[in-house]
C-alpha cells in the first residue's frame, strides 16, 4: 500500500501557484529550484504568460494535465481561495509555504483553522503553512524558498530531515553539504496543519532511501502518536531528535516565535528514552551523531575504545571526553603490543592510545588498527594533517584498516583549511565520518552506541 | 627590566643547529620557517656549505657574531654536546626540539635530568626539549618544525598560546587561523626541562602584544608558582585555560604519553577559580571562549542577553543555551517595542528573541539592536545568510550598530561554505566573534562575562 504522504515526495507533477520571477520572492526561487525536478512543473500566474521558460497557467483549470501535488506560494490571505482551486483541480497534496497564519497572531490562527477545515473536507492532505516544505534528492523535488546560490543542497546521502524549524532545516542542510554528507529527503512542515512530525516519521520508516532521520522539534502535535511513530522508526532506524526549548528562556522562545507551548523538558526525554531514539543537546550534536548514524551501520556496538593519534595532547582530550561518555579504554593486549614492538621504532607509544607521534606515516596508522582493532569495539582516529608523515593517502589506508576490521571508527581531523578539508570528505566518502575535535569524534561515537543499543546486543 | 624569557621572544640572531634540507627532518621545516624571522639567522652544519641561501657553520664557533638564541634541533642523542658548544659560544637561551627525552622512557629521562643540570651551571634557559619552541608574529621568529604549507599561521592578533602539547599547539593555530583570527605569540614548552607554564604565563603578562592568553595544561610544573602566576595574569588580561587529562582515562593517557601525573582534576579547578581565569572543557570550546576574550574588551559584562535572529529555531537554541549559561533575557521594554512595532511589519517577533523572521533585512538588524541593545548586557546575533534579503553588508551593518551601543556581542553565522565564510572574517576583522552555532555563540559570551567579572563591577 502506497503511505498518504508518498505524493509529497514522488509527485509525477507539479503545480506552483504564485509563481512569479520578482526577485526576493518566495515564488521566484520555489520555480527556480524546480529546474531540479524530474518531473513536469507547471507555474500558475495570471499576470505571466511565461516563467523561466515554462508555460504559465492563468490558473489551476488551465492546467491541461493532472496535477499530484500543489504548491501555494501567496500571501496568507489568498491562501484559502487558492486550496479551493486545488480542490477543484481533484488535486490531493498541497504544500502551504506562505506565513502569516497561527505564528502570527489571532486573525492567522482563525485563517489557518478555516483552511484546516476545508482541507479536511476536500480530502487534501497538506503540509504547512508556514514551511518550506520538501526537499527529495531521490527526484529533485524541492519546493524551498531559498536559492541554491545562498543555501546549498546535499547530494544524495542516507540521512532524512524532519523539522519543525525552517531555519534549523536550512542550516542542518548547509551544514552537511559543508560537511560532504548526503541526504535522502527532508522535509518542513511549519504549523502542521495537518501532517504533522509523527506523520513524517512513518512515513520515512519504510522509505527505502532514508537510512536514518535527525529531527529538529520544540513540540509535538500529539504526544502518544509521536511516541508510537518514533518507538516504531527507531526500532528499524536510527533516530537522532534535538528537542529545542528545553529550559525556561527557550520554552519562552519558542511561544514567542511559534504561539505553541513547548511542554515538560523531562516528559519528552521520557519518550526519546522509550522510543530508542538518541537526543541531541545541540546543533554540533545534531550534526555529529547523525553524520554518524547515518553512514556507519552496525548492529551493536560494545564500549571498549580504542584511540590511535599522532599528536598526544589530541589523544587526552578523546580520552577525558571518552570517560564521559561511558567507554571504557583497556590497554592494548600483550601479543599486539609485541607486534606493535616489532613493527614500530621505540617512541611511539604502544598504550590505549597508540601514539605513532609527529613521526607517524600513513602505513603506521593501518598497523595500528590492524593489529589492536579487532580487539576493540570502536576506535577514534586522530590524524594531525600538519605533520610532514602523513599524506593525503593516510585517509584511504585507515579506511581500509576499519573496513577490514568491521568496527566503527570517526576520525578526527581539523577541517576548514583545503588540505583537511579534501581529507575529510574522502574519508567521509569511504563511510567514515569525520570530526573537527577530538570530543566530538567520541561523542559521536557514543551517539551510534547508544542509536544501534537494541535489547538483543545488550 | 627585560624578563628573562624576553630572548627568546625577541632574539636579534638565532643560530639553528642541525639545520638541513632533508624532507622531513626538523631541521629543514625550521630553517623554511626562519625565512620569515626579522633578524639574522645562522645555519650550523659541518656537512652543508650553503642551506637555503644562508651560508652556513661548520660550528656555532665559526659564526662571526653575537647568538641571542640557539635552536636545536638534533637527535636526542646529541643535544648534550650541543648544549655545551651553546655554552662555549656565550649563548644564554636555548629552545630544545629534540624529542626522546623523559617522554621516552627512563633512559630518556635521565638524559633530559643531565641536561638540565648542565643548562642551569652554565646559566642558559631552556625552552623544551620535545617542544615546538616559540613562534612571534611581532618579527616573524618560528622556531615551529610544522612547515607553512601544511600548518597555517595566524595573521598577527592579540591571542597568546602556551601549551604544553604540540599537537595542541598546532591545532589551535590552524583553527585559529581558519576561523580568521589572529595570535601574538605561541609557545610550546613540552618537556619543562626549565621554562614552565607559569614563567610563559609570567613573561606575557607585560607583553604589550598580548591582550588575552589560551593555555593548555596537562599538568603544572609547580602548583604554587603557578597559581600565583595564573593570579597575577588573570588580573590584568583574560587568561582561558584547558586542563585536559581531567577523567581517569584522559590521565591515563597523559602518563603514558608524557611520563608525568596529570593530578587532581578538582584541584586544578579550584586554583583556576581562585586566579580567576575561564576553564575551558574541551577542544571547541578553547577556541571559542578565546576568540571572545580575545577580540572584546570590557571591564564588566551583565548577564541580560538580547538575542536577534532571522531565524526562530535558531533563536530557540540560543535561548536554551543562555539559560544553561545563568543569563537572564527581559522582554524589550515598552517604550523599545512600541519603536520597533512603528518600524517593523507586524510578522517580525518584537519580544525577546527579536525575529525578524526570513523577511528581515540588513538594516532591520541596525534598528533592532539601535533601539533595544542599550537595554541589555550583551547580544547574541544569529544570521542565516541563506535568507534573500540578507546581503554580505549586513555584518558591517551589524557591527556598526554593536559599537555605537558599546556593547558585547557575537554572532552565529554557519562558517564553512564560501560566502558564510567571508561574512565570519568580516565580522572578526571588525572584532565581533563569530560562531557556527547558536549554542556556541552563547557561551562565548559567558565565558568573556567570566573572565572580565572583575570584583569592582559585581
């Protein structure tokens, strides 16, 4: 059976009404954006006859083609007029990106219970208002109103967004585009009229792009549905949820910004905890565990830690952060220290951690890990690129070693200057996410330990 | 009177024994480096006749000239003979690379006690040995074995460094210079043989490049001389410090690494309370509380924080975090808000968070802190450039409005991507710290509360 929100994400076609080439508007960069979907794209404006090259619509009926899915792009008044075109048009899917509904005030969330009301009349299913609505790498579908020019779109990945937030969805994306990782689909649904974060989680659970979902939330539509969907979703996938508005001044926020309450801090980590899902604490959190939830795949993963380094001090760091996190870092078994002995000059430091020092090549790296590895359920790779050792090589010799080993492993390596940077997207292209410090590679770490905890492995 | 550790920041010549052109080695980095020194630099190397232009020294003896600082960089082995040639040649301060000494073992360890109890006979003061040394962007001395091309260095600032570590050394000058901020001085004096934490900590007290320091301790040489350093510093410029080795697994580390204790962790905050400097709890948050200490100057900084944004979610985060962080956030006050009402749509958010929401404009982020900034202590100012109606002025437009009101601010800017990127070096260049998350942007502005909270303003 096809889920209810499939048509969101896998339109045949497209209708936009609002479209326009004005710049700054929401309509403009909508059309613009649609370039990138493979299938028809219809713009709807009386006042144009063409629109970037596109035949445009006096109107919805003028259309002569069925239309799956609608996206609203008008001012909120003539938003309600507009759903009853869509209606008319036996279209089923609408997206309402306009704002100006309940966040705004009295008169808004009056407009938006109407439009509520008709939607659920006609049998439309809608996302928004208030929302940027869907982003599919699967087909190029993306109703956003932000450039692509100002804001970049990750390539296709394993990783789904579900967010409450247009700004958060925008800068998780730009975020992981920065970053090199993928995504598969994302999708904000503003005032959830009706779709809400439950439906997107259930939706997602059976997508078969979708590998994992990072969730950016400051309240839920229903607290049981939202439980029942998340246990279920994370029973399959992993789940990582930044609930935001946790403490007095950002519940505040959120009420200010959205005219919804926040609700009990503690009543919703009750339910990430009953859910399986893993809480993030912040944006870099967010970040970090879903980067690696999202490429490592492992059924279970123990807490013993091996860390590899070539710079000490970054080493101690991992260690200090490791102890938070409930790793535990047993030293580095007798047989493999007398290999390590064997193999490497007196120096080098043979503990946990191996410290192959500012002498360490790339080929020390894969001894390290091909020795110790299999001993460990996890290790944290610290590669310092400044030392004259190593090279760009040293990215796919140890992807090589973790792969061989079957263990998850994040590295840490500086990024933001080119020469990292290039390192740390080949690394994350061969499925090993990489972190800018030592705390959040093991923090990271902990985050895929705790998504992939299931009662089985324990 | 000139410190003692003056000559090692500010030598008139430097002779480099051990200087080569091997890849690789220490000695060729170092001589590649002193290239940019403003002051004579002297090669010593029986085997070489010229090395990079340079004529160069069968022997420190055969240099026509005084030598304020001998660089040795040789292998462990050789460094004692070395020292004595230093000590024939009238030299007084030494920086000792060379690695293999306590850290390596008890072999090592007794050869580094040999040393130094030539080194103080002889009245030379030694920075190192397994140390980087010393590095001034004041004229360009680098004694730093890391060659340009694969670590940056910071443009000159008002930040110092003292680290124990190397690799943490390194590290905190490629982020720094990522991030566009500059440093005054670096110095990593690894071993101890002499020179420690507190006397570096001693000599940039009077250093009037210095404005601010970012230490990194694993362990203090002397508790005592340098709690009273850490005291008097911290009395008169911003003084953030990182003990790292904190947990049993990071001390661990520590002795296995550098063959010393890492100590009681409670100890070592309770001396950093009581000299009033900012303890820093991981890698990110070194460089972004010394960012904020380093670029803003103010005697006394209140806990009411003003949030601004263009983007609600992210306002949300920040409103969190600043709860964690012990500020307050009071509405905008009557008379503000009636301001900002006549001057803004009525979708804007005119509470505290003020949002401008998506629509807003650069010059509605001037009106905004314009109107409600002098109300508070400080602001926290989030921009998502991703927004059309954002342009790359509004940081000058921003930071002008920051400065008229004189007070603390930091921005959240995700960094990263190209255009984000030159908006964060703009905004440091008009000393306004820029952070890739809201929660980040936050606590840097606590961290600068907590270092200027001198007695007199509470």
């Amino acid at each position: 059976m096809v889920h209810d929100l499939h048509g969101f994400f896998y339109p045949r076609t497209v209708a936009l009404i609002g479209a326009t080439d004005k710049p700054d508007k929401p309509g403009t960069a909508i059309l613009e954006n649609l370039a990138h979907f493979k299938g028809a794209v219809y713009p709807v404006n009386p006042k144009h006859g063409t629109l970037l090259g596109h035949h445009c619509y006096p109107s919805l009926m003028a259309i002569p083609d069925e239309i799956d899915l609608a996206i609203i792009a008008l001012p909120a008044a003539l938003v309600e007029r507009a759903l009853e075109e869509v209606h008319k048009k036996d279209i089923r899917r609408a997206i309402l990106i306009s704002s100006g509904f309940a966040e705004a005030g009295e008169e808004g969330r009056l407009m938006q219970k109407r439009i509520a009301g008709k939607a659920k009349e006609y049998a439309i299913r809608v996302i928004g208002p208030n929302a940027l609505g869907v982003y599919n790498t699967d087909n190029g579908l993306d109703s956003f109103f932000v450039s692509r020019e100002r804001v970049s779109r990750p390539a296709p990945g394993r990783l789904s967004i579900i967010s409450q937030s247009g700004a958060i969805t925008v800068i998780l994306m730009e975020a992981l585009a920065r970053d090199g990782m993928g995504i598969a689909k994302a999708v904000n649904y503003g005032n959830r009229l009706d779709v809400d974060d439950a439906d997107a989680l259930d939706y997602l659970i059976d997508d078969p792009q979708t590998g994992a979902v990072a969730m950016y939330i400051e309240s839920v539509a229903d607290g049981g549905k939202f439980l029942q969907a998340a246990k279920a979703f994370a029973a399959k996938k992993p789940l990582v949820i930044w609930k935001a508005g946790k403490h007095e001044l950002g519940a505040a926020a959120v009420s200010s910004h959205t005219a919804t309450l926040a609700g009990k801090y503690g009543l919703y980590q009750a339910a990430f905890r009953q859910a399986g899902a893993v809480e993030a604490f912040g944006f870099d959190h967010m970040i970090d565990a879903s980067k690696a939830v999202a490429l490592m795949d492992y059924p279970c993963v123990g807490k013993r830690l091996l860390v590899v380094t070539n710079g000490g001090g970054m080493a101690v760091a991992a260690s200090d952060q490791a102890q938070l996190e409930g790793f535990t870092m047993p030293r580095v078994p007798d047989a493999v220290r007398q290999k390590l002995d064997q193999a490497f000059p007196p120096f080098f430091v043979k503990n946990n951690p191996i410290d192959l020092t500012g002498s360490g090549r790339n080929e020390d790296y894969y001894i390290a890990l091909k020795e110790a590895l299999p001993h460990y359920d996890a290790a944290v790779v610290i590669v310092l690129m400044g030392s004259t050792t190593v090279t760009e090589e040293a990215t796919a010799i140890i992807a090589r070693a973790c792969h061989e080993a079957k263990k998850p492993v994040t590295c840490c390596i500086l990024q933001g200057l080119g020469y990292t940077q290039e390192a740390m997207h080949a690394l994350l292209k061969l499925g090993i996410p990489v972190y800018p410090s030592p705390e959040r590679a093991v923090r990271a770490l902990a985050a895929l330990r705790k998504a992939n905890q299931k009662k089985e492995c324990e």
